[in-house]
C-alpha cells in the first residue's frame, strides 16, 4: 500500500489502540558509504554524573565500504546543544561521534551481533567468505580494535549471527543455501562445535537465540 508524503508514522505501543508518535531526533553523519546493518550494545548506556557526559549507548554499524564501526552515541539533550542548526529548522539534527573501527582479514561483513553479559562485552560479525570475527569492546573505543577470535567455514556465506544469552563465549550463524545452524565456542577454536538442522525447504534468513536451548528463526517462505 503507498503512502501519501503527508501521513505519519505510527508506532504502536502494548495496545494497539494506543499509538505513540514517532519523530527522528537527530542523525549519525559518517564519511563512509552507507549502513547495511545496525545493532545496540545491551549494556551500552551511561548514566549522567558530575563531570561526566554519559552516553545514550554504543552502537554498532556495518558499512557499505566492508568497514565495522562502534558509535559511541550521546544522550539526546547533548546532541540537541552541539547542533548548530536553529530550534526551527525541520532538519534533525546532524552530529559527527567518535568511533572504533573493527579490523579483520576477512572479506565484506554481512551481520553483527553483541554478546548480552555486561562483564564480557563481545561485538561479532559474519561475513560472505564464511569469516566469522569476535572483538572484545572496551568503554574507551577510540582507535583500531583487532579481533580476538577468527573462525571460518569454507564455502559460506553466512547471513545472520546471534549470540547466546547465557554464555557470551557462544554463537550461532545461518548460512545461505543451507539448512543447518551452526554453533561456535570462542574458547575452544576457529571452528564451529557442532550444527542443527531446521525444518523447511529454505534456509534460516534471520535467527535469534532467546533460550539456553531455543533458537528462533525466520525463513523467505515464511
């Protein structure tokens, strides 16, 4: 269904009656080629403090140009006060943000994923080579950050990456033109523990691990 320029878009919140607005509040301007896919630390946000700015979150980008970056992204009234467009301008508002750039030997990533312990904040990604890559990232994420863990399966191309719940040293990739999962250890070595098999005709496009024991994932037919 097409919609008129003028329409709105409409976010709906627990009941569906209810809808919330919702504005864009301010853009990430970067020198490199555009965003392919986007992902939030879980524990990434800092509170205000005297003498201490805090930070909305750490966000994670992967680039057109192959290129893996961590955002550190401020709170909204910070971003507001450096702007140097005025209150009235339709424009949100536009900040540059310092960022850590992720580096591999691998060829162009395709997915990303953070590990969901605080203690362990591991940022991985996938890539079309079958390249699997974890970073350790620290509060400080100025400068290049080499990667901890290198795995690889050959021939792949993995498409979606997604980190155990309960044990941040674990993760699970989908593949194209595959029907199997696969699960990989950071502590044991570049190659993947085991797989599992998925019902269906069409292989994984999108999973997520929600349970020690439970992997979610959506396929093209549905």
């Amino acid at each position: 269904m097409e919609k008129n320029a003028s329409e709105t878009d409409v976010v709906y919140g627990s009941s569906l009656s209810t809808p919330l607005s919702a504005a864009m509040s301010f853009c990430i301007a970067s020198e490199l080629d555009g965003a392919s896919a986007l992902a939030w630390c879980p524990d990434g946000w800092i509170s205000k403090s005297e003498g201490n700015m805090g930070r909305m979150g750490l966000l994670a980008a992967v680039h057109e140009s192959g290129d893996i970056c961590v955002y550190s992204v401020p709170h909204e009234e910070d971003t507001n006060s450096r702007a140097q467009s005025n209150t009235q301008s339709e424009t949100p508002n536009c900040i540059r943000l310092k960022f850590q750039s992720m580096s591999t030997s691998a060829k162009k990533p395709t997915c990303i994923s953070w590990s969901k312990d605080p203690s362990r904040r591991f940022l991985a990604a996938g890539y079309s080579d079958g390249h699997v890559a974890c970073w350790k990232v620290e509060d400080n994420i100025e400068g290049p950050n080499s990667a901890i863990f290198l795995g690889r399966i050959t021939p792949d191309h993995i498409v979606s990456i997604d980190f155990d719940p309960f044990c941040p040293y674990v993760f699970a990739t989908a593949s194209l033109n595959t029907n199997f999962l696969k699960l990989w250890d950071m502590r044991i070595g570049p190659t993947y523990l085991s797989t599992c098999a998925v019902a269906g005709h069409m292989w994984p496009n999108q999973i997520m691990w929600s349970k020690p024991d439970w992997i979610m994932y959506s396929t093209a037919e549905g």
